[in-house]
C-alpha cells in the first residue's frame, strides 16, 4: 500500500447503524450526502486532500454528536 501523501485526494466510507438512524440521518442532510436504510445510514466522503476530509469528518461527527444527545435527552436519558 503507498502512503497517503498530504495533498492527495481521499475518499472514505463510513456505515454506521443505530437503531434512531432515522432522526440521526435527518442531521447529515446540510452535512453531506448518505443513503439511509433500515437501521444503516451509508456516508461517502470525498475530498481532494487529507486537511478537507478530516474538516468534513469533524463536521458530520458533530451533527451526529449532537443528533444523538438530543435522542437522549428527548427519551429522558434512555
């Protein structure tokens, strides 16, 4: 494997599943494009150096992070 320079371009998937995938997708819509399905939201991130994808990678841990918090507190800490 050659090693990621850090002005190549990247790309990365992330599936992620949660049983709330719904409303936590409903967070990613500003943030990037994914495909939800059942209990799996699907994210394909593309960028044309390793600095911007890991920016977009904070950004959407962000959305997600606080998404679910609010899951929580809504369901009273569940």
């Amino acid at each position: 494997m050659q090693q990621q320079k850090r002005n190549d371009s990247v790309s990365l998937e992330l599936l992620l599943e949660h049983s709330d995938s719904g409303p936590l997708s409903s967070s990613l819509i500003t943030e990037t494009e994914f495909t939800h399905d059942g209990d799996e939201i699907s994210v394909i991130l593309e960028a044309n150096t390793f600095s911007d994808i890991r920016a977009i990678w904070n950004s959407i841990m962000r959305a997600l992070i606080a998404s679910e918090q609010s899951l929580v507190a809504t369901d009273g800490g569940e």
